[in-house]
C-alpha cells in the first residue's frame, strides 16, 4: 500500500526502537504483551530471539532493533512484545516483536502522512509505507508485511507456510551504504 492508497483517517501504534518511532497499522495488532522469558530455538537467524507461549500457541519472537541494523534489544522496565499477524503471500504468520517502549495509538490522516523521502535516506523505502507527521516527530509507519522474506518467514514458523512472493532474503531495513 502506498501513501496515495491512504485516503482516510488510520490508526497506528506507535513504538520506539532506539531513538526511532515507528508506527504499525493497528489492524496488524493482536496484543502487547510485557516482557516475558523467551524460548531460545538452535541455529535461528540472528534476528530471531526465540519463542513464546501464548494463550497455548507458539508464537516466534524478532528483535526489530537487530532486524533494522541496530543493536540487540535489552530488557528495560519498558520493553514489550508487540503480537501482530502478517502476510506473506496468501499466509497468515503470527510473530511477536520486542520494542523499547509501546508509546500511543495515533489518529494519522491522510494530510498527515508523506511517502518515505528517495535520497539520503538510511531506510530501504520499501519497507515504510509512508512518515507520518505528529506534532514535534516525525512516526516510521511500516509496512510490517514486506519486512520479513519467504525464506525468513519459513525460519521463523518451522517451514509451516507456503508464501508466494516477499522480499530476498538478505534485505533488510537499511539502505547499503555509498
């Protein structure tokens, strides 16, 4: 989905990774969870934390902040576990997120929000749906759904999905430097 897609007022809620804010459509949400004790699973990627159990189902654990190029998440009094659903093809996938904080969730219009600026920019665009524009900051809205590969989602489950198309595997956030 584009910026030029957004033509109504949207929900999003909003997160910090390091210094950043980021922003994930609230329809992607199933819960926040605080912290809890993670399951670490032999040989996983680098970004894969481990695993939780909620309410009696499995649930795979990301750490944005290694994801998107920036140091391993540390437990702080304010780290939690975003719970979303994303799509890769026709698959629903849940996965858990830890984020530095939980901030808000915001009212974005359609005014509100640019698209990801081209040059400069230290994040690959394909990933951010647009910026959002929210008094004094700027808000990162991902498009969670592009974030994680085919080969990264079948990591993630166990293999359990058959997606047709997502990013290569080695994307990730970051833009290579020049």
């Amino acid at each position: 989905m584009a910026v030029a897609d957004i033509t109504e007022v949207r929900q999003y809620l909003t997160f910090r990774l390091e210094e950043e804010v980021f922003a994930i459509d609230v329809i992607k949400v199933r819960e926040v969870l605080d912290y809890i004790d993670i399951t670490k699973v032999p040989q996983a990627p680098d970004f894969m934390r481990g695993i939780i159990n909620v309410r009696g189902s499995v649930v795979p654990i990301v750490d944005m902040r290694l994801k998107f190029g920036m140091s391993r998440t540390e437990k702080t009094v304010n780290t939690c576990i975003i719970v979303m659903e994303i799509e890769v093809g026709d698959d629903v996938t849940t996965i858990g997120a830890l984020a530095d904080a939980v901030k808000e969730v915001v009212d974005l219009r359609p005014d509100e929000i640019e698209p990801a600026p081209r040059i400069g920019s230290k994040w690959k665009t394909e990933f951010i749906k647009g910026i959002g524009k929210r008094q004094d900051e700027f808000v990162i809205i991902l498009a969670i759904d592009r974030i994680f590969s085919t080969n990264e989602i079948m990591a993630l489950t166990g293999g359990e999905t058959s997606v047709a198309h997502a990013p290569a595997p080695e994307e990730a956030l970051h833009a290579p430097q020049a």
